[in-house]
C-alpha cells in the first residue's frame, strides 16, 4: 500500500518532474490529472486490503483496548510537533504544517491530497516531509527502540509501519510488537485520506 | 472527500467478498507499487510544471524536514509513556 523502495520512488518522482519540467508531455496528460485518478485507484485497493484482512479486529479484542491508544498517541505526538514546526517556519501557516505531518508518512496518498488542495508546493513539501519520515525510520529503529523503548519504531513508523517500515519495526523492537505496528499502521492509513482534507480546512 | 468515502466503502465491500480469493489479493498486491508509481510520475509531471516550486526547492526541503522531524519527535515522545504505563507493566505481551 506503501512505497515499494524509497530510492525507486524519488527516482520515479523526478522522473515525471524533468518531464513536466522541459514540458515533454502532451498537454492533455498535464490537465487531466492522471494522479487522482491514481489515488483513487489506490484508496479502492487501500478498501479491498481492509476488507479482506479479518484479523485487524480480532487484534484489538485480544490486545484489549490499549492497543487504540497507539495510533492515537501517534496523531496526538504528530500534530502536536507539527504544529509546533510552523511556529519555527515563517512561510508555513498552522493548518498547512497540520496538514503535511497529518499524512503520518503516507507520502503518496498525502501529497496528491494536499497538492489538490492547497497546490503543488505544498504538495511537494508533504512528499518530501512524509518520505523522510519513511526513510528515518527504516534507518534509525534500532537505535529509537534502544533509546525510547520499542513503541518508538512504531510510532515514528506512523502508516508505514503496516507495510513498508514492518520488517526494521519487528527487528528494532520484537515479534511481539508486530501486531501493534500492523494496527497501528492501518489505523493511520484509513485516517490519512479524511484527516489532511479536514486540517487544511482547520 | 465524499468520492474517498465513497471509494473506500466500495473497496472494503469488494475485499469482503474477495476475501477468500487468494490468487486474486495476491496479483492485486503485485499491482499496488505501479499505482504508487503511476501516482508519483503523475505528481511530479504536475510539480515539474509548476515553476514556482521548482525556483524554491532548496527552501521546500529544509521546510520539510523540520515538520518531518518535529512530527516524527512528538509522536516518538508520546510513545515513551504509553509504553511505561500501559505496556511495560503487563509483563511480556
């Protein structure tokens, strides 16, 4: 649901971005807006993942209810310092920096979302921000968990940790967290698409 | 947003009743990365045409990294006593 590689898909971006750039591309590509029909293609599939997976709701009568907490305490850690962020970027309001964290490393979904939204500069701003979480936390969990205890990969994870981040989740921080990460993950994937339209209207 | 509801529903009713249909969730999950990908080449078309952005990119990034960061650090921060409280005490899990 995921990124696949995040050097394939920085490679991928400025790929279309050279050819939007020395504008190699039929006019008709450009003003169509292929990418949302891209997102809503992947937010069907996002839907048939949920569906098909039983198990998210079993995890949470069998953790109890603490389990729900993770994914909230990783919207409320999230807003808080991103909001926090646009006190220190002078051309950032509140509601964009609300915004760009609120897609919890989501950089795909988020990106088109906020571009749509709020224009291409804030969209690329969500890529970047998002993917950089992705790729911190693919490479700092073991020394998060070490240091903050092992719900740190999972929460710097934010929606990756269903997918993508997984793997360095479950080494940093142990089988038993993996159950967590995959919830947790997938809470903050199905919030993405509905929480970055509300912030920016904030 | 209504569309996103809309869509999700309709994907959520679909893999309830793909559920069982494993070769099928196992192409569809082969298939998801080309969407991304089609999803980021199209996004970066529409970036790449836009001038503005590409004449202020140095101070996007530096943008983006602070709200990265400081989202990233506040989650992990609230993490810490999640863990203490409510995870730590129940022995293994």
């Amino acid at each position: 649901m995921h990124g696949k590689n995040s050097i394939i898909v920085v490679g991928v971006f400025l790929f279309g971005f050279l050819i939007g750039r020395y504008s190699l591309v039929p006019s008709w590509v450009a003003q169509s807006h292929l990418e949302l029909w891209a997102l809503y293609l992947l937010i069907f599939t996002v839907g048939i993942g949920i569906g098909a997976n039983t198990d998210a709701l079993k995890v949470v009568k069998r953790m109890h209810a603490r389990i729900i907490l993770v994914p909230a305490a990783v919207i409320a850690g999230t807003l808080l310092g991103s909001g926090l962020a646009s006190v220190l970027l002078p051309g950032i309001s509140l509601r964009q920096s609300l915004a760009v964290g609120g897609g919890f490393g989501y950089y795909s979904l988020s990106s088109v979302i906020i571009s749509r939204i709020e224009g291409e500069t804030l969209g690329l701003i969500a890529l970047m921000s998002n993917l950089m979480r992705e790729i911190v936390t693919l490479f700092l969990s073991g020394p998060l968990a070490a240091l903050f205890g092992p719900l740190a990969p999972v929460a710097a994870g934010g929606a990756t940790a269903m997918d993508t981040t997984l793997p360095v989740i479950v080494r940093a921080s142990g089988k038993e967290y993996a159950v967590v990460a995959v919830f947790s993950g997938m809470v903050l994937t199905v919030l993405v698409p509905f929480v970055v339209p509300l912030l920016l209207r904030v | 947003m209504l569309y996103v509801t809309i869509i999700l529903v309709a994907g959520v009713a679909v893999g309830i009743v793909v559920r069982k249909k494993r070769t099928f969730l196992y192409t569809l999950e082969k298939f998801v990365p080309w969407i991304v990908f089609a999803l980021l080449f199209f996004l970066g078309v529409s970036v790449g045409l836009n001038e503005g952005v590409t004449r202020s990119f140095s101070r996007l990034g530096l943008q983006a990294f602070v709200i990265s960061a400081a989202g990233t650090a506040g989650s992990i921060c609230l993490s810490v006593p999640l863990y203490r409280f409510l995870f730590r005490q129940k022995g293994r899990m």
